[in-house]
C-alpha cells in the first residue's frame, strides 16, 4: 500500500465513531442504505423546501435564537444551519442544536460552514468535521463556497480539499455541496467545469445560488444545462440587477426564481430549495416576508 493510499484511508475513517460516540449518537455504519434512511426526501427522491438560518439571524453569531423562534411560525420545518462561529459546532453546539431543533419540531437538513481556502490540512480537517456532525444530526448535506477570487490558495486549494473529502464522503453518504458566489473562486462555468472535471463522485455537487450568478452575469439557465447532473442544491433568491449581487425581497428583483427552479425539475433535480432572502431585509416584516416565500415556493414540493 503506498503513503498516499494510506493517508486517505485515514482521512475517510479515523476518530469518525468517537466523534459520534461524544455527541451522544452512536457511530452509523458507512454506505447509502443507512444515511439515506434518514433524509426522507432522499429516499424517495422527492423535493422540499427548507429555509437558512441566516434568513432570520443574520450574519452575526446569535446562537440561532430568531430562527428557533421564527421558523415554526413562518412553517418551513426543515432548517439548514450556518455554523460560521466556533460555538456552532462544538460538541456542546452540535447538542443544542438537536436538543432545540427537537423541542420546537425542526429538522437539520444541511449544515453550511466557512468557506474553503487556505492550509488545505486544516480545510480537510474543518469539513470532515462537518460531515460528521451532519450526520450526527441525521443530515445527509454540508455546504461551503470559496474565498474572494486570489486569495487563499485559489480554486487549486478548493480542488485539492475535494480530492481528500470525495472517498469520506462516498463512505459516509454525506453530499458536499460547492456554492457559487459572485467575485469568488467559485463564480462561474469555467470554475466548474474545473472541478467536475477532476471530482468524479456524485457525493460531490453544485449548490446553485441563483442570485449569486445573476450577480456574476452567468446564466443561470447554462448552468442548469451543463451541470444538472451533478446539482444537489438550490439557494432560492433575488437580487436588485444583473451584475450586482444585492439580496432583495422574492419579485422585487431580476432573478427569474420560478423559471430557474422549473428547468432544474424538468431535468429530474430531486432535493432541497432553500429560502435564503438573507440578511434580513426588515425585522418588522420579517416573518410575514418569509411566510410569504414560503406560500410562493410550496407548489414544488414532491
């Protein structure tokens, strides 16, 4: 066996039980049958609307409390959490987010963590915790974008980080999903073009953020096209004008929401869409506005 086959054998398994073992939860086995079995909308290749955090706390570190607060009233149950914060996801973190999620009837469908970039030891290591702890809180997704376009190692880095991660996430059942954000090394076709080109696993896919590209000026409609079948996730939003990424409420924009999400179920995407109006655009109107998206968007669910 060679030093690189060993390293990541080790990357896929080591300390994977004892982790699980330390938030309460005991160590799965590997493989699709078990995952799978605890994300309906995966087993039966549905579809369901979930909503991020961010859309209600915003970008600071606010221990989720308007979300636990807002999301049972505006009824989308099912929650992707951005854990950008280091209490986020430690053990005791990870506890309460089950704990709170059980208590007000939600469910983690994806945690989102920081981008990639950088030390790539140390960015394998934060994903694969990710991973982890998603499975911990019986999510089967984990997402993260890239660093500003020149900065932190550049899409080498992203791809290098998707080489170790692929076999984890193959033996976990764990989607990674890489999302697109405007002036970032994750922006355009040709970005990934890139990384499919060398990431074979169907583990390792598109998160489409529509406003993102509308931001970028990428056809999000081309993207569909050359992609659908590695597009995993779909961050619904709007923003005020081609070329410029600036959230705006649902219809107040450019992005043609609706006509983006049809031609992805046209093309058999099966999975979540995301309501991502974030940050909050009007604490006052808040949950009438995601109640709203959440009316809006329910007619895809399957």
């Amino acid at each position: 066996m060679t030093f690189e086959a060993t390293r990541r054998d080790f990357l896929k398994t080591a300390g994977l039980g004892a982790v699980g073992a330390a938030v309460g939860c005991a160590p799965r086995a590997t493989g699709g049958g078990a995952a799978r079995a605890g994300d309906p909308v995966d087993q039966r290749r549905g579809v369901e609307l979930a909503i991020a955090t961010i859309t209600m706390d915003g970008f600071g570190d606010e221990n989720f409390r308007h979300a636990f607060e807002l999301a049972p009233q505006i009824g989308t149950r099912n929650v992707e959490f951005n854990t950008w914060f280091p209490r986020n996801v430690t053990l005791a973190g990870i506890r309460s987010i089950a704990e709170r999620s059980r208590e007000r009837g939600l469910r983690p469908v994806c945690l989102q963590g920081t981008s990639f970039g950088g030390n790539v030891m140390k960015d394998v290591t934060h994903k694969l915790w990710h991973m982890e702890q998603a499975r911990a809180l019986g999510c089967r997704r984990v997402k993260f974008t890239g660093a500003r376009r020149g900065t932190e190692g550049g899409l080498d880095a992203v791809i290098a980080t998707l080489k170790e991660l692929a076999p984890a996430a193959e033996e976990m059942d764990v989607l990674v999903l890489v999302e697109n954000h405007a002036s970032n090394v994750l922006e355009n076709i040709e970005d990934y073009e890139r990384i499919f080109g060398e990431i074979g696993s169907r583990h390792v896919g598109l998160c489409l953020d529509m406003a993102h590209f509308d931001g970028a000026n990428v056809d999000n409609f081309e993207v569909i096209r050359r992609f659908h079948d590695r597009l995993l996730h779909i961050d619904v939003k709007d923003t005020e004008r081609k070329g410029i990424h600036k959230v705006v409420n649902y219809g107040s924009g450019v992005t043609d929401f609706h006509g983006i999400i049809r031609r992805a179920l046209e093309h058999g995407y099966t999975g979540y869409l995301l309501i991502e109006q974030a940050p909050p655009l009007n604490r006052e109107s808040l949950v009438a506005d995601l109640t709203r998206a959440h009316h809006m968007f329910r007619q895809y669910e399957r």
